[in-house]
C-alpha cells in the first residue's frame, strides 16, 4: 500500500494548463501554422481523495480537452499535471503504465467507444492483458466479478456490444474503467446519450461505487443538475478558463460569476416558478480561434466594464472554498 | 377561444412493414391543438413521439412499407386520405416543421438565403426579389443579427444556435398555423436553448400559431407548453395542463420520470428514483398495459388488458387501470 495522503494533500493536481491546437492552410503543415484554436487558456485545480469534482461548460468551454489532456490522451502546450506530486510530463514510460492503471476514462458514447466486432468479456480482460495481470483464469475472474458491480449479468461475458442497450453498454464503458482498480475515474458526459431513467440508473451506479472503492471522480458534463446531484466541488469553464470554482452547496445556494447565474437561469427546470426571473445571455460564445481580450466573458456580460475588456481577472478566492474570476466581485 | 380545433389528430396509427413482420411505432394518439396553443409531446427514445410527428404531414411516405390508420384533421381537410400534391401545398406553408439537427436538415450547397427563398416562391407568387426581401426579413425577426449579410451565408458559415434560427426562420416564412417542433434546442447549449425557447414563444404569442413541441426534457415542457402529453411505447399514458402534469402526475410512468430527473431543488444526497427494466421493443410490445412489465404497482388485470385513456377531470386523462387507488383518488374523483 502507498502511504495514505492526508486529507488537504490533493491526488491529482493540474497547475496552469494550456493546449493549443494548430489551424493549418489549405496547404496542410507546408507553409506553417496559421492560427491556434485556445482550447484551453488557464485551468488550475485540484482533487482531493475519494471527492467528486464537477466540471460544467457549454460546448466549446474546453472541458473536455481539459479531461483528455489530463490522461495525457493529448500533450498539454504548457502546464503542469501533477500526480502524486509528480509531474506527469516527466514520468519514465514505466511510471506512466502504473500511472495509466490508476487513472481511467469513460466516454460519452458507450457505443463507438466499444470495438463492434469483439465480445464484452475480451474486451474488458484486454486491459488486464496489457498490464500483465494475472493468467487467463483471475482475468476472466476479474471481469464476472466487475460485470456483477456494474449490475450485469455473467452471460453478458459472451455478448456483442450491438446486444446491448444503450443503459447497459454505458455499464460495460465502466466496467473497462473499473477493471485496473483505478484510483482516479475521469467521465467525460458520461450519462448525456442515455433516456432521463436510464440516467438516473447510471448516476446511482457512479455514487454507489464511489463510496465502495475510494474512487476520485473527475466528472465533466454540460447538464447543470446532473453536476449539482453527483459532484462535491464544481469548476465552471467558460472558453477555456475556469470562472468559478466552489463547493456544490456554495455555488448554488449563491453563485457569484455573472456568467453562472446566467448559466443556472438558463437551465429549464419544472421546481422553479414559470414567470421566475431569468437572466438571458445575448449571442453565443467566442470563437476560441480569437478569444477576446481581458475577460473572456466581457462581450455576453451585462455588467462589463472598461477594465473587463483590458485586465484579464484571476481566480481570486473570494470566500472560503469558492473562487471566482471577475473584476467586479471582490472579497467579503 | 376557436371552437373548431386547428389540428385534430384521431387514433392516429403508423405502422411499419419489416422482415420480422408489421411493428406499430405509433398506436392509437389523439389530441388536438387549438389556435395559439403550445402542446407538448414528452416520451423517452423509442417511444414513438417523432414518428408521430412526421405521420402528422406524412413524411415518411417514400417508404412503400408503412401504413397509417386513423384520421388528421387540419383545418377540415383530411390530410392522411389527401393526395400528395395537395399536400406538399400545405406542407411548409400552413403546417412547418424543424426538427433537431439543423445542420442535417439544411442543404449545404446553398445559402440560407437561397433556400428561403425557394420555400416562399414555392407557395406564394412573388418575385425573386421580393422573397429575396422577405427572407432578410423572417432572419431579422427571429434575432439573426446584420441579416442582410447573413442571408448570403452558407449553412456551416453559422454557430449551431444560428442555424437554429435560420431553420425556424425558413419554417416561418411562409407564417404557418401549425409549427411541428421535434426536439429543437437537444442539440444546444442551455444558454443558446433558452434563446430559442424565448423566439418560438415569442412568435407563438405574436402570430398566433399552434406549435406541437417534441422533447424528451421535461423541464423544457414546463417552460414552453400549455398541456403535455407523456408518451410510452406509441400511446399517450397522460394527457394534462403543465401545471397538473408537474403538481399531480397521475400515471406511474410520469411518476417515475419526474422522480428520477436530479431536481435543482432536490436532496443531493438521496439515492435517484429508477424506473427498473427497461423500454421493451416495440415489435414485442407486452400484452395488457403497454407500462405493465415495468410498473411497480401492476396487478393481475394490467397483464391480460389493455386499459382505456379515462378522463379524471376536465382537464387530466391517464390510460391506467390503477390510478385511482394509486394517487389516493378512491371516493373523491
């Protein structure tokens, strides 16, 4: 057993991550790079053992390119990430495998993240098989035992993915994720494809084995009230920096950064009174190829002012456990 | 209010001719929409709701394999025993529709402007130039800013958000009375989303159009629709006023929905409510209530017989044998 982290040292921490992907001309790489798209400007937080971190943005909001350049599915430009308080970018290839089992993903699409022409139970030993864990017998062991986790049953061991329903094959994308024994799980919108009650199946799932493993869940989603229901903290993104950071209770109860609470009032929701106030944002969110100056968010603001468009604003912490970047809003 | 109803849709059936035999997607819907009113259409994948939909105005008509059954009427004309020509008249002009993916649903290879334009020169007799206006007009009006320059614009020129108002924009042109809307904020943003659901009820409100709003988001329903219709496996189960349907959801599978969404307002900490098993294939839909192998309250009689849609007042009807001694209703409905 590795020595157990007291509970302010963080399992995974990301410090100033940027990607930046190249735009190309038509002639391809030949005449260089024309333009970079800013998936993500700054992004820095932290997780802490066995909590759920939510991160909420609309499409664009570099959310996802966050999550997959944590796993390192794609080099960071600049940034650290560090795991365990090693930085990922420097690990020998023989840190990165163990680093690789601790850390596992699931995708929004159980379908095309599953090979159509492979049965349920290779696919979930072919993990153990590279990480050269066990002999034949413990894998398939291994796999009906995390089939029954995940609520499926053993026969299931020798069907196709197309046999199954979207609920179940989104069981079979976390059966894969928890077959390493993974420390940290990374869900990028993992219930946004499925029925509302085959949504709330999955989430209880999520919960439930959360508590029972240990797991640390990096949750990314666009849907507020799913993030509100599973996640202990949440970061908001917008156009690739995160505006908000707070814990889940906080942020609700009284969200600061102009741009939550548009985003909350935006969200429709049968609770909440028809004729409540909402703040409506105009347009839509800034091309990251030319993210604006100062504050991302200043051209859809209804309070920006002159130092929005200049200063870019830091992520201040503004009370205990929630900071937010906003020029207009300091501490209490 | 009007008391001959915009559209009245009458045991409306659909079925589909396979290669295992003939599957009924659609089986027995009847509703009606009144001038100005928005109703709602909620149901899961699967359920029938877009198949419905499309019926409505036959597009699924260039499969030979489908058979509808049942009567739509649309301001007393018989549409499904009507000839297509006569149709495609209506199609578009009286009755529009925009459906989920905008860019799937608008022709690449020409501009937004382009295409407007063809849809007012189909049905109204006016010049180039003329619809060339107009189509700048119908962009201003559903929030598209400079239109002058956008009406030149091709369909991957616009943000997701835009080619939704561009869509709508086309569907309105011609200022229809009925607007059939399958899904069309699913594939956007919720602050782009409650950007549209303001423009459809803002024109809802000021042309007076009847809108039929498909969603499988039932907090969308809340914001938009005067009644909902909840749908399982091709039939209507609940039929009610937004409020009701919100307040007091008479049927088990509305129940279970509304419980297992995770509410803005809710216990975090709660396990979510789940409605155990899941949709069964409508070619191997069960005997007797089309809920029952799912309904945690289903007895003897809901397994061999089909239920009837009952009205429990003037404004709620459920299709369920048990509602009463479920909701506590026994005595007092």
């Amino acid at each position: 057993m590795r020595n157990e982290t007291t509970a302010n040292q963080p399992i995974l921490e990301v410090i100033s991550l940027e990607k930046k992907f190249p735009v190309y001309g038509s002639f391809g790489k030949w005449f260089g790079t024309k333009s970079y798209v800013n998936a993500v400007t700054d992004v820095s937080f932290r997780l802490y053992k066995g909590e759920t971190y939510g991160l909420v943005g609309e499409s664009g909001s570099g959310k996802s390119t966050t999550g997959r350049t944590i796993l390192g599915l794609t080099p960071a430009t600049s940034g650290q990430v560090l795991y365990e308080d090693k930085d990922l970018a420097k690990l020998t290839r023989n840190e990165l495998r163990k680093f690789r089992k601790d850390i596992q993903f699931v995708f929004q699409d159980p379908f095309s993240s599953l090979n159509p022409r492979k049965r349920i139970g290779p696919i979930l030993e072919e993990p153990l098989l590279i990480h050269k864990m066990g002999d034949q017998k413990q894998r398939q062991e291994q796999v009906f035992r995390i089939l029954e986790i995940v609520g499926l049953q053993p026969e299931h061991y020798f069907r196709y993915p197309h046999e199954f329903s979207g609920g179940q094959r989104q069981r079979v994308g976390l059966a894969r994720a928890l077959i390493m024994n993974p420390k940290i799980i990374v869900c990028d919108e993992p219930v946004s494809a499925l029925d509302v009650s085959i949504q709330s199946q999955i989430l209880n799932i999520l919960k439930e084995l959360q508590k029972e493993l240990q797991l640390t869940l990096l949750f990314i989603t666009h849907d507020i009230s799913v993030v509100r229901y599973i996640s202990d903290r949440i970061g908001i993104m917008y156009l690739g920096t995160i505006v908000e950071e707070a814990l889940t209770d906080d942020l609700f109860n009284e969200p600061l950064h102009p741009y939550t609470k548009a985003l909350f009032s935006a969200v429709p929701d049968f609770t909440r009174n028809r004729l409540s106030e909402r703040v409506i944002l105009k347009g839509e969110i800034p091309s990251p190829l030319s993210p604006p100056s100062g504050c991302v968010f200043h051209t859809r603001c209804p309070y920006a002012t002159d130092i929005c468009k200049a200063e870019v604003p830091g992520l201040k912490e503004v009370r205990p456990n929630q900071r937010v970047a906003c020029h207009l809003i300091s501490a209490h | 209010m009007n008391s001959v109803p915009l559209l009245e849709v009458k045991n409306l059936k659909t079925h589909f001719h396979t290669e295992r035999g003939r599957v009924t997607a659609v089986n027995g819907v009847s509703f009606t929409i009144n001038k100005g009113e928005i109703i709602g259409i909620v149901g899961e994948s699967g359920c029938g709701k877009s198949v419905m939909s499309q019926s409505i105005i036959r597009l699924l008509e260039h499969t030979d394999s489908i058979e509808y059954e049942g009567e739509v009427r649309f301001d007393n004309q018989e549409l499904l025993s009507m000839p297509i020509s006569q149709l495609r008249a209506i199609r578009g002009d009286e009755i529009a529709m925009i459906f989920q993916d905008p860019l799937s649903s608008l022709n690449p290879v020409y501009t937004i402007g382009n295409q407007i334009v063809e849809v007012l020169r189909q049905h109204q007799k006016i010049s180039k130039k003329e619809a060339h206006k107009k189509a700048i007009e119908v962009l201003r009006a559903t929030g598209i800013p400079s239109p002058e320059i956008r009406v030149n614009d091709y369909p991957h020129q616009l943000s997701g958000g835009m080619q939704q108002r561009a869509m709508i924009a086309m569907a309105l042109s011609c200022e229809p009375k009925l607007l059939i809307a399958d899904e069309p904020t699913t594939a956007l943003d919720v602050t782009i989303q409650a950007q549209i659901i303001e423009l459809i009820m803002e024109l809802n409100r000021t042309m007076g159009m009847g809108v039929l709003f498909i969603t499988h988001d039932l907090g969308v329903v809340s914001e938009i629709c005067t009644s909902v219709k909840v749908m399982y496996l091709g039939q209507i189960v609940e039929d009610t006023t937004t409020e009701r349907l919100f307040a007091t959801p008479l049927h088990p599978y509305t129940q279970g929905l509304i419980k297992s969404i995770p509410r803005m307002d809710g216990n975090r900490h709660e396990k979510l409510h789940v409605i155990e098993g899941t949709v069964p294939s409508i070619a191997d839909i069960p005997r007797g209530c089309s809920f029952s192998t799912r309904c945690p309250y289903a007895d003897e009689r809901c397994f061999n017989e089909e239920p009837l849609m009952e009205k429990v007042n003037a404004e709620h009807s459920v299709k369920c044998w048990n509602y009463a001694a479920i909701n506590n209703l026994e005595g007092r409905a």
